[in-house]
C-alpha cells in the first residue's frame, strides 16, 4: 500500500507516517523512489500500540 492509501486507511496525514518512517516507527519498501508498505507490518505495527482503555490494572 501507498502513502495515500495507508494514512486514508489511519485517518492520519501523510506527513504524520513521514515522521513516523524517520523515527523509525514503521517500517516501509523505497522502490525508485516510492514509499510502500507491507499490509502485515502496519497490523503488527497497530497491534504493538494497542492499549485496551477498559482493561482493569492489577
């Protein structure tokens, strides 16, 4: 996927996954000069930022 399809996907701006790209957050395909993304590096990407705001502290 895309630049345009990822941050439509994320309801975020493309320039918030390029700061997210330069900290290294999510990682991404450069091929001649295009940014793709693997569909299963964004799902483990939102699974690892996941926190359940119901779940109860022990």
């Amino acid at each position: 996927m895309d630049n345009k399809e990822l941050s439509d996907l994320l309801h975020i701006s493309q320039r918030s996954l390029q700061d997210y790209r330069d900290h290294g957050k999510i990682p991404f395909y450069k091929l001649e000069g295009k940014i793709l993304y693997k569909q299963s590096d964004i799902l483990k990407f939102l699974a690892d930022n996941y926190y359940d705001s119901w779940k109860e502290e022990k």
